[in-house]
C-alpha cells in the first residue's frame, strides 16, 4: 500500500515554535516573580503578532442564514447538547458562514461567551431541506481556525510574513474534507483546512472532487420521515494516531459495519484505522477513529440501532473531534483493527511485514 509516514501535523509544528519561543523568552528573563509576569505578557504579544497581524486580510465572514437552515440547526444542537460531549452547547449562540464551491455547504460555529465550543457543517440536499455532514465538539483543533490557517501560511514559508499583494481565502467543502483556497497573485493553494497541509491539487484536479454530491443517505435529513434522535456518544479514548504503529496496514479491510459493530470493535480495541488507498488527500485520511454516535428514529430501542434504519457518526482525526458519517468512510475507504502485543513481544492481528525477523 502506498502510505508513508509523514510528518506530524501543524498544531504539533506550531506547539514546538510556541516552546521555542518560551525557551527564549525565559532565558533572557531574570528569576524574579515579575519578571517571569512580564515573560508572560511578552509570550502573549509574539503570539498575538503572528495570529492578529500577520496576513490581517485573511478572514471569513458571517452571513445571515436561511430560517429554515437556522431551525435545522437549533433542533440538532438542542438534541446534541443533551449529552457529553456536546453539554455545554445548551442555550449556546451560533455564526453562520458559507462554504463553497457554490455556497452547497455552511459552516456553523457554535459559540459560548465569545469562544467557539464546536461546530456543525450542513449541506443542501439534492432533494431540498439539509443534511448534518458533520460535526464535532471541542475548542481546538476544529476545521476552519483562521488563526492556524494564518500561523501555517508564515510559518511554512508559503507566504511571507511581510506579503503586500493581495491574498484572497475561500472556504471550501468536499464531502468530508474541509478545504481552504488560497489565491495570491501568482499561485492557487489547496490545504486540508483541518490538520492543516498542503494537498497536491491543481485547480482542475480539486474541482471534480468539490463538485462530488454528498452521501446523504448517510446522514441525518431534515427530510419528512427523517426525524431521529441522538444516542449518548461513544468515546473511548484510543490512539488517534495512525502512524504511531503502522502495523495496521497489515490487518484486511473490516468488512460492513454498523452502530453495533462499531461499538464492540472500538471496545475491544480502542479505535481503528482508516484509510482510503489512492485517495487519502480526497479525504484527509489515514485517520483513526475513536467513538461514535447513533442517531435512532423515535420509539426505536438500542438494539434496533444496529439496523440500516440508525444513521451512526464515527469520531475521527486527532482527538475524536470530527463526527463523520460511517456510511459515507465505509463507501470512500477501508477500516483496520490495530494489531494486539501479547506477551513476549508477539503481535495479534496482523501479518508479518517484510524483513520482520518474525
């Protein structure tokens, strides 16, 4: 399978700068109390230089959405936010902003005392009304942060701090990958706008994959008959880092999952892999996932939920943050359990790879 290792992400890249950064400062700084007060506010000031004032005409707007858009989404918040992870979205405020190409997709930041707490992304069904593409609650690490996207442009070189020429950023989304479109005056870039790296697109090559219609089978509608409610999420606290052990690559593709299924596999394991040969960029992927969420009809028992009437999210990427619909990966890629270490170093699960002395 062609997957390498690749370097970790952004937010990683950008905590070792911001240590870096603290290093110096502390260093330079004498021991006394108020001085190691005044390193904090100098810490405070260089990241502020980076995030507020570098590139200070990158942002994203808010439009006014559609009412029918804004009541889809109070009715999901308010059944989300009867369960953790997603409690504090009670009586939370939300800002609205179109995602492209064609404002198909909105991005919805749910919003608490200034700070964002999470975020939904809805699309227009073909058919009319919505469909929940995705979502997620925590306040980092969520697709879309202008103040990463701004400290990974300098911070990689792809635009120099100092750029006077015009840059222009749209938001873009292709079923279950968040895009950011940078455009300056001689280059288009193309970045996941969640880990944060560059994807390997031409303007031709990213437009058959954002024009792609969404799997809206898999997701919840707001639809007639539609209606279904939110089961307690799963999380359970697995590895979220695919390439913390590739021996993953070695185990075959799972084959079809449901919300039951899911669930015992991410208990008997902690997460799984998942990846699509081919096409990871298409989908930001290989990525872990480490829980999920059944949406049942109403008057539906558990154990029906693991029927194709449930529409079950997996939590996926670092963290378990993005709540993607299983369906949807389950037609785009593969799942693979993690391998097992027994006793005496031997491994469950998977198969010997090349040049193993096993």
């Amino acid at each position: 399978m062609n997957i390498t290792a690749r370097r970790k992400g952004s937010r990683r890249r950008g905590r070792m700068l911001l240590c870096l950064i603290l290093g110096l400062t502390l260093l330079a700084a004498s021991a006394s109390s108020p001085q190691a007060l005044a390193s904090q506010a100098s810490r405070t000031t260089v990241m502020q230089a980076v995030t507020q004032e570098v590139l200070p005409g990158l942002e994203m707007k808010p439009i006014p959405a559609p009412e029918t858009l804004q009541a889809f989404t109070r009715q999901t918040i308010s059944q989300l936010s009867a369960d953790a992870p997603f409690k504090e979205w009670k009586d939370a405020g939300t800002e609205v902003y179109p995602l492209g190409p064609g404002t198909r997709s909105w991005l919805v930041n749910v919003m608490h005392s200034g700070q964002r707490i999470g975020y939904l992304i809805i699309s227009a069904a073909d058919q009319g009304g919505y469909l929940l593409s995705e979502y997620g609650a925590g306040t980092d690490g969520l697709p879309y942060s202008m103040t990463e996207l701004r400290q990974y442009l300098v911070q990689q070189g792809l635009i120099p701090s100092n750029s006077s020429g015009a840059i222009g950023v749209t938001a873009l989304y292709a079923p279950m990958l968040p895009v950011w479109k940078i455009t300056t005056e001689n280059r288009t870039l193309y970045l996941n706008a969640t880990v944060l790296e560059t994807l390997p697109w031409s303007q031709s090559q990213a437009e058959p994959i954002l024009n792609a219609a969404p799997e809206a089978s898999a997701m919840l509608s707001s639809g007639p008959g539609q209606a279904r409610t939110p089961q307690p999420a799963l999380r359970s606290g697995g590895e979220d880092d695919p390439y913390a052990d590739l021996l993953w690559l070695t185990a075959p593709g799972l084959k079809t999952l449901n919300g039951a299924s899911l669930s015992a596999l991410l208990q008997e394991r902690g997460s799984l892999a998942f990846q699509s040969p081919g096409h990871n960029d298409t989908l930001g992927a290989p990525f872990m996932i480490t829980g999920s969420q059944s949406w049942l009809k109403p008057g539906a028992s558990r154990d029906q939920g693991s029927t194709e009437a449930a529409v079950v999210y997996a939590a996926a990427g670092p963290g378990g943050i993005r709540y993607l619909p299983l369906s949807a990966l389950q037609k785009a890629g593969t799942f693979h359990k993690l391998p097992v270490q027994l006793p005496g170093g031997a491994t469950l699960g998977s198969a010997v790879l090349p040049g193993s002395s096993r």
